[in-house]
C-alpha cells in the first residue's frame, strides 16, 4: 500500500509539473516582448502584468527544481535573447 501511495504522488508530481510548464509556455508565447515601448498605458499595464506573472511562474518553477527547463522556455520564447539569434 505505502508503494502504491509513493507512485501515486509521483504521478502527481509529474502532472503538476507538466502544467507549470504548459501554463508558462503559454504566457511566453501571449507574451507583448515590447511593452516597454508602447505609448498606450493599456498596453503597458497589461505587458507589465504579464510580465509580472511569467516571472511568478518562474520562480514556481525553480521551487520545483525546473528552473533549468523554465529559462529554455523562455530564453527560446524571448525575441531578445542573443543566444537564440546567433
């Protein structure tokens, strides 16, 4: 029984994980990269809360021990990133 409680909650676990990751994901990709530059504070507002939350989820992420998978995420979602447009 204790087995099958530990399988369980690595199922669990996997599934979470999962999501935290589809959820990012989502957001790089919605994501306004230039925000910064809009000269309607609606658009900035909402940049900025966007910002704001992928920044949450990252830190989620490293919590649980993803922060490697969640930079590749963003780093592959980020128009700025230098790495990515070499």
């Amino acid at each position: 029984m204790k087995l099958i409680n530990i399988f369980k909650n690595t199922i669990m676990k996997k599934n979470n994980n999962i999501t935290l990751l589809t959820k990012l994901e989502g957001l790089l990709k919605s994501h306004d990269w230039t925000y910064q530059y809009s000269d309607d504070n609606r658009w900035y507002e909402a940049g900025r809360a966007s910002a704001s939350r992928i920044q949450e989820l990252m830190e989620e992420c490293a919590n649980q021990d993803l922060g490697t998978m969640a930079r590749t995420l963003y780093d592959k979602h980020n128009p700025f990133n230098q790495e990515q447009n070499v």
